[in-house]
C-alpha cells in the first residue's frame, strides 16, 4: 500500500479511463485487488451527498455507526455496504484512512465487496463551505465552498476514481455545497459528470440550526457559556418567520408545505425528515 502516500491522486496528466502510474499499476494489477474493482463495475452503486445532518461525523465506521449505520441497516435489510467517507479532510488524512480501511476489511472490501449483487452505497460530506471556513453555523443558508473546499471535492473525486467508481444515481440536498461537491467528485471519474444522474431533494439540507444560523460559533460559546452552547447545538432556538433565514422566505423552497419549513431543528427533527427519503427513494433505487 506504498502507493496510497506516493501517487497523486488529481494529477491531471492521469488518463480519464483510469490511473496509469507505475505503482498504481501495480496495486491494482495485485491480484487479490482485481476481483474487488471487478465487482464494483457490476454492482449498482449510489452516492449520497451530505450536509452537517449527522454533526461531527467523521471517518470511522464507530461514529458512522452511532450517526447512520441503525437506519441504514433497518431500511435495507442489511442488504446494503455503506462506506463513510469524508470530503471535510485533507489529502494525507483520506488517503490514511483509506489505506486502514483496505487493511483492516481486506482489499477493496471497504469499496463495496462481496456477491457482485450486494449494492454499494457512498455517503460523502461536501468539502469545506465558506462558513465553514469562518466557523458559522450555516444550516439551510445556501453558502459556496470555499476554494479549499472544491479542492477537497477534487481529491475525494481522484480518490475514488483510483478505485474505478462509477456512480448510476447521485442524491444531494438542495443547497450549492453539496450540488458543486458533486459536480466536482463526478468530474474527476471516467463516466465525468452527468446531470441526468444527479437527484436533488430538500431532505438532504443540513440541519436546520434556527436562531444560531450565520453566528460565530466560538463567539456563541464565549457568550452564552460551553453547557447552553452544547444544548442550543442539540435542540437550537427558532428563528422568527420574519428573519432572513427562514426558508419560507426563499423562493428555493416555494414548492414545500408550510409544515415543511422548519424554524430549527433538533437531531430527531432531521432524522424524521431524512429516514423517508431513505425509505422511499433512496432504498429502491439500490
């Protein structure tokens, strides 16, 4: 696995079908790999874009299982293989991550192993968003990425294409952070990006965080103290229908019921917004 800190994985003189430098040969020439990339090109494989609706969630499958693997496995029959992984890191901690994964399950494993008719689920988190960058609680605040954040949308891209990933359904939220995230994931693939694939759906916003949204962060703590920060965090104060926020006053959310449009959310509140588009749209497609 030498290859994971030596090659570069956006090196745009790679050709598009796939990676072609010596040690990346190699790897994938190993002949307990090939039958792993083998399957991936057979099984249905989605990817499903990610805001903040899952706080803190990082690259192990421990914090992956606490934060989604119950209604992943109860709405699939665990007859789906999801595979965390995370846009919101740099280069060197992806490819580590990666490299452990492959260690730990096997070869490719982590990629979706197993009967070639086991589907394949991605789920990915956007890269960095200019909030992100200045610590502010962004919620459904329709913010860019930042310039780091399309590079990490980049990496995530060649990382996956190191892998011979071919996506036939991407779902993202309505917000530009993850439609531009995988805009730029699914550019760096063979298949290049392809609207057709992509399905955009409100449930997939971050969490709402009311009040709190377009605050600092840090200076919310300072002022309201860490234990009030961390229960505003859980369960946030309501915005006022008259704010700027409220998405009811966002011609993007024109075609929900009045119902739909939170004032905040707590963690269960987008949990119950989230698990139907899973069971409904989500589920069959895999």
């Amino acid at each position: 696995l030498q290859w994971w800190s030596a090659a570069s994985l956006c090196d745009s003189s790679l050709p598009r079908e796939g990676p072609r430098s010596s040690a990346q040969a190699m790897a994938m020439d190993d002949s307990r790999r090939a039958p792993a990339v083998q399957r991936i090109r057979t099984q249905v494989v989605v990817l499903v874009l990610l805001c903040e609706i899952a706080p803190r969630l990082q690259c192990s499958r421990v914090a992956a299982s606490r934060a989604i693997s119950a209604p992943v496995q109860s709405a699939t029959a665990s007859c789906a293989r999801a595979v965390v992984m995370n846009a919101y890191i740099d280069r060197d901690s992806m490819n580590d991550h990666m490299a452990r994964e492959s260690v730990s399950h096997g070869a490719g494993e982590s990629l979706g192993s197993g009967d070639a008719s086991t589907p394949c689920v991605v789920f990915l988190r956007h890269g960095e968003s200019e909030w992100n960058n200045a610590n502010r609680f962004t919620g459904w605040e329709d913010v860019p990425l930042s310039p780091k954040g399309e590079m990490q949308a980049q990496q995530a891209g060649c990382l996956m294409r190191t892998f011979n990933f071919k996506f036939d359904t991407v779902y993202t939220s309505l917000l530009q952070r993850t439609t531009r995230t995988a805009e730029l994931v699914m550019e760096q693939l063979p298949q290049g990006y392809e609207p057709e694939r992509v399905r955009r759906d409100w449930r997939l916003n971050e969490r709402m965080y009311g009040a709190l949204t377009g605050l600092n962060k840090h200076d919310v703590a300072d002022k309201y103290g860490q234990h009030q920060f961390e229960e505003w965090v859980r369960d946030p104060p309501p915005l006022t229908r008259s704010s700027q926020y409220y998405p009811g006053n966002d011609p993007m959310y024109a075609h929900l019921q009045p119902e739909d449009l939170p004032l905040k959310e707590s963690f269960e509140d987008c949990m119950r917004r989230v698990v139907p588009l899973w069971e409904n749209s989500i589920k069959p497609d895999v």
